[in-house]
C-alpha cells in the first residue's frame, strides 16, 4: 500500500481486495490516458483518475503483443498550476520500475531538488524522438504531506520584505558566479555562511527557531525525494475525496522563494492553514515538466 495514500483521502484504505478494486476503476474510467511504445511489442501506458480537483491516482503498466495489459504499480498525485523553476532538469530511471526522477539545481534551494516525475510518458517520447535537450521547458512541483503543523507568520515590515529580496537576489549571484569558478564569489559565500552560523547561534539561546527561520527546504530521512519543509502558505482550499469522503487541504506555497502545491488529510494538519501562515511539515515530491509542445 502506498504510504502518501492518506494524504489524498485514503488513510483507511489497507487491504489487498480494496487496492486491486481501485486499480481496475481507475483502469476502467480513467479521465486521462497516455501511452508510448518501448518497443515494437510492448506498449507502456498510465491510466489517472481524479477523486479531487487535480488530486487523484496514476496506474502504469504495459500491453503486450496480444493487447493484455500488465499492471506495474500506482501512485498517488497532486497536479500543481504554478511554474516553480526553470532551471534546466535531467531526469533518470528508477531502478526497479519504469518510473523516473528529475533532478534540478536551484540555487534558492542550496541543494539539488529531487522529484518524482509525474509526466515520464511525454519524457520517454522526447527521448525516442531525439527532442532533448529542449529549450523553453519549465517545472511545477507539488507533492503530498502525511503529517504538517500550521505556524504563525513572523512579523515583516515592507522594508524587511524588500530588504530579504535583496539578499536572495544577490546570494542567488554569487552562487551562480561561485559555480563558474570563481574564488571571490566562494570566499565571500564562506564568510556570509559563517557569520550567518555566528549569528544563529547566539540568538538560540534566547529565541525560538521558528522566529529565526522564516523558511526552509531541507532533506528528510533516507529517500531522495522526501523533504522536511517550511514555508508561507499563500492559497488555501478544501476538497472532499468522492470516493472515501475524507477532507483534504490543497496549498499553495512558497518555500524558499520557491512555488509549490501540496495535498494532506485534514486529520494530519495540526492547527487552521490559512493564507500567510507557514505550513511546517514532511513531503514527497513531485514534479511535472512543462514541454513546449506537449502538456
């Protein structure tokens, strides 16, 4: 069973029978289908349904030469409408499955982002057809939250906003500049990075974490594409699951400057999101790419 069903409103979903009945519905009526061949006798296709607006499950598995279709494996998803980054994306296949990661480094981050790729048919069709790299391709990202506490902003000033925008842009530039090689720009991250550690460590004897950190992306646990986030919530809206009846909140985000959407059961949220607030808590990526020619 997968772990992050919870968070589209199946936290009671747990047995065999049930799963293998809401794979052949989502099969069966699905609302969007895609396929691609990898050879010239198998067809891989994904099989998605929603049960929420823009929340819902993807079924992947292949057609043999006789038309039978194999059921691989399926995963839950939340679809995002923002564009998150631009940073050019490569992306790889699991080992295990015919699933695939991206990866892209954003320097608002200060690590490499790992998602799950939610689009791989249009990625493997790209590939065959010899279209990347691609120009003009863009991400969204979104993932899905099994557990998140709701935090109250900190207090900012117009000029405090301003003055944080300032000091993302220019740390943004020598990170860029650092990458190129170039020594002052590393010496002088070395220096702003230290006299940020001075700085923390002394105000956390008196101060609470949370009034320091006004957000933050980090890794979290041992799978790559699972983060311990914080950031402002900046759109908030309840569904109802239609199949189990379950609450969900979908959120829009901003975590490091970064734009994002996530899904989690009511029933894991501890405390009202509402817009402005932070949203602390642990994700599974997700990511979808934006080709030019395709969705």
């Amino acid at each position: 069973m997968h772990k992050y069903m919870r968070a589209i409103g199946f936290s009671k979903f747990n047995n065999f029978k049930e799963e293998q009945k809401l794979i052949t519905d989502i099969i069966v009526n699905a609302s969007k289908r895609a396929y691609t061949s990898l050879s010239d006798d198998i067809i891989i296709s994904s099989f998605s349904k929603e049960f929420a607006p823009g929340v819902g499950i993807t079924v992947v598995g292949q057609f043999d030469e006789d038309d039978q279709f194999t059921y691989s494996y399926y995963y839950p998803y939340v679809e995002s409408l923002c564009i998150s980054s631009e940073e050019d994306i490569s992306v790889d296949r699991h080992a295990a499955t015919d699933s695939y990661a991206g990866v892209i480094d954003d320097v608002r981050t200060g690590v490499s982002i790992i998602f799950y790729l939610q689009n791989m048919i249009p990625y493997i069709n790209a590939v065959r057809t010899n279209m990347l790299p691609m120009t003009g391709t863009t991400l969204s990202l979104s993932a899905l939250s099994d557990t998140g506490t709701i935090l109250m902003p900190l207090k900012k000033t117009v000029k405090d906003v301003v003055t944080n925008q300032q000091i993302l842009k220019s740390r943004s530039m020598l990170i860029n500049a650092a990458r190129s090689g170039d020594d002052e720009a590393m010496e002088n991250l070395t220096l702003k990075d230290m006299d940020t550690y001075t700085t923390i460590a002394q105000r956390i004897q008196t101060d609470d974490v949370f009034t320091l950190v006004d957000t933050y992306f980090m890794p979290y646990g041992i799978e790559c594409d699972n983060y311990a986030i914080l950031g402002e919530i900046t759109e908030v809206t309840e569904l109802r699951n239609s199949v189990s009846s379950e609450e969900m909140y979908k959120l829009s985000l901003v975590c490091n400057d970064i734009e994002m959407t996530i899904c989690v059961n009511k029933k894991d949220v501890y405390g009202q999101p509402e817009v402005g607030r932070r949203y602390k808590g642990t994700i599974w990526l997700q990511g979808h790419i934006n080709y030019p020619m395709s969705s």
